[in-house]
C-alpha cells in the first residue's frame, strides 16, 4: 500500500481482499472458497447474493452481507490505520504471502505484518510452550533459538509469557530472524509488557496478524493463531508444557500439516515437562540439541553467524550432503511435483521440505507453484 494512500478502490486487489476479509462470518476456509469459486476477492464483491449461495459454507445471511460489504465495512479507515504505523496487508494471493504458509487449507485471507519477510523465512522453526515456564525450560527455550537461529533458521513463536518470548530472545540476540504471530490487532499487543520486544521483533523479522489492526486480544484467538505459527514453520519445538496446554494445539495442527513435531525432555518430578514427555511417548522426536533438529529436518552447512539480512552463505561454499544431492538429482529442469520427488526417492515429505528450502536458499533451485520446483 503506498504511503499516503487512504482512497478504497475495490477493484484493486489489496482494497478487495481486506474488505472480503472484515466481513463478519468469511473465515479463511471461506474466504479460499469464494476466491476458487470466483478467482479474485474483487468478483467475490460484486457477485449476487446468488451466486454466492452456490459457493459451500456461504448461506443466505453471509451471502448478503458479502454482496453489501463495499458499502458497510469501513475499508477506508483500516487502511489508514496500515497507512500511518507502516502496516503491509498481504493478501493469500499474493506473490510476498509466505509460501509455506500458503501450504495449508486454513491460511489466513490477508495478513498484517509489521516488519519484514524474507524468502529466508521459508527456512524457519517454531518454538513454542508453557507461559508459567521454569528457569530450565527458559535456557532452553532460549539456547535452542540462539543454536538454530546461527545455522539459518528463522524462529517462530507467540510473543507470550515465558517460553515465546524466550525463544524470540534467543534469536535476536543470536542477531538472527524471527516472526511472532499475535492472536490479537499489530495496534493492542498482548502482553502489553512485550511491547519493546515486539519493537525488536520488528527490526529483526516481522509481527504477523490475521485480526484487523484494532482487535483485542480473546481466549479463543490464541489457539487459533497456533495453525499459523506452525503453518509458517518446517517444524515445531515444544519446550515445557503441562498435562492441559496450547502446545498440544500446536502439535496437533503441526502434525495436520505435515509438519514436524520436536520436544524438550525435563524432569521427571516437573508438571511443565509432563506435556512433553507426553508428546515423546506419542511420537514426536526428542531434543537434546539443535543437532537433533537439523538431522532430522536435512542439514544445514556449518552453523554460520548470520547478519541482519539473515542469508545463507553462497552456493560455492556449501558442498552437498548424501540426502540433499538425492533429493537435487530428483528434480528436474522442467517443473517438478514434490509428491513426484517423494516417489523418486522415497523420503519422507517433511525431510524433502526440508531440504527443498535449503537447496532454494542456495539458488540451486527455484519455485514454479507452491507445490512445484525446478533446478536452476
């Protein structure tokens, strides 16, 4: 959105999904709907009330609210708001939409970032865990985002209390990346103590909202913005969580999504390690260190100091590992299907994801879709 820009044209592509976005009732799986069925968020505005029953999940209320939305959602005045702190609406359809994040069914329509993204951001780890956490779970928290944040990952968390705002820490003091994704506006963060870290977040990454810039902070939202922290990640760390936790939220929708799930062993006579242990016992992959992580997802070249443009080193310095060369000669000039590159070398997809994104941050290869690829 340029600078200065508060007029609403509901043909540009911005204006029109913002707008679909506010409508009360149109969450992301319809919002996906309603642009597969009409292709952009400006025809989903100027389609009957008829039409738009047709699409699955729009009833007669949602239909007619959808058809009068250029005239009752006050588009003008949320742009200005954008306008003014220097917000970018991202669109799904967007071409700076994170692709990983663009993977799954229930994407947010527009998201709300304050700060930057990065193709770097493909390559990214979540973090997440108790807010009631103990000084063992905080070091580690912050160890493992300062360990994976020097070998190139960006980190991803919640900005909450205690083992988020750990691992946001623990990669900006590594001078590395990391996004954290509220369940509340950019313009009513929560906790309002965060607000410094949330500044430094910023300079060193991005804040990521799917709530209109004004939206208080509610119980439900939270476990909501989960799918998205997960969504945006190859994988998920869980660093201390009780019998009853959000982390389960988050294992559960990163286990969804193809994703892997990573946890922390504590003690034993710990309630905060109970959830972990738990998730252990379930199958998730134990960490003791960073190592355990990069293993399992496809190594990484030497852990490096990154700076603050947070770039892998240079092709010519990175020589291939046995798994990322089988993975490089799967795919070809032309493009190729991930499931193609999973039957040719039966890997399993997260591994393939992987390194797909590592062998992308190289410039071996290059996206054609969000599900295809071809050597450079």
């Amino acid at each position: 959105m340029n600078a200065g820009a508060t007029h609403v044209d509901f043909q540009d592509p911005v204006h029109a999904a913002l707008c679909l976005s506010m409508v009360s009732g149109v969450g992301p799986r319809n919002f996906r709907a309603l642009i597969e069925a009409f292709g952009t968020p400006a025809a989903v505005l100027q389609a009957a009330p008829s039409q738009l029953r047709e699409v699955d999940g729009i009833g007669t209320q949602l239909a007619r609210s959808i058809s009068r939305a250029t005239e009752q959602v006050d588009v003008a005045a949320e742009m200005e708001r954008c306008r003014q702190h220097q917000f970018r609406l991202i669109p799904r359809h967007d071409s700076y939409y994170p692709t990983r994040l663009n993977e799954i069914d229930d994407a947010p329509g527009v998201l709300y970032a304050c700060g930057e993204l990065l193709s770097a951001d493909d390559l990214a780890i979540a973090i997440v865990g108790t807010r009631h956490a103990t000084h063992y779970g905080l070091r580690q928290a912050e160890r493992l985002a300062h360990g994976l944040a020097l070998a190139g990952f960006t980190i991803v968390s919640g900005l909450a209390r205690g083992i988020d705002a750990a691992a946001h820490r623990g990669a900006l003091e590594a001078g590395g990346r990391t996004i954290a994704v509220l369940g509340s506006g950019l313009l009513n963060l929560y906790p309002p103590e965060h607000a410094e870290l949330a500044q430094q977040i910023a300079g060193q990454g991005a804040l990521l909202s799917e709530y209109p810039t004004m939206q208080s902070p509610k119980s439900g939202a939270f476990p909501q913005r989960n799918r998205i922290i997960t969504g945006l990640s190859l994988g998920l760390i869980v660093v201390e969580a009780a019998d009853r936790s959000g982390a389960f939220i988050s294992a559960r929708h990163a286990m969804e999504q193809g994703r892997e799930v990573f946890a922390v062993p504590g003690s034993i006579e710990s309630r905060m390690s109970r959830g972990c242990h738990r998730l252990i016992r379930d199958g998730a992959k134990l960490v003791e260190s960073i190592s355990d992580v990069i293993e399992e997802l496809g190594p990484l070249a030497t852990p490096m100091k990154i700076g603050s443009d947070a770039q892998l080193r240079h092709p010519a310095e990175v020589t291939l590992n046995e798994q990322e060369q089988i993975i490089l000669n799967a795919i070809e000039t032309e493009a190729t299907e991930i499931d193609a590159i999973v039957d040719a070398t039966g890997l399993p997809v997260h591994r393939i994801l992987a390194t797909v994104s590592v062998l992308e941050m190289r410039h071996l290869i290059e996206r054609t879709s969000g599900t295809s690829i071809r050597r450079r």
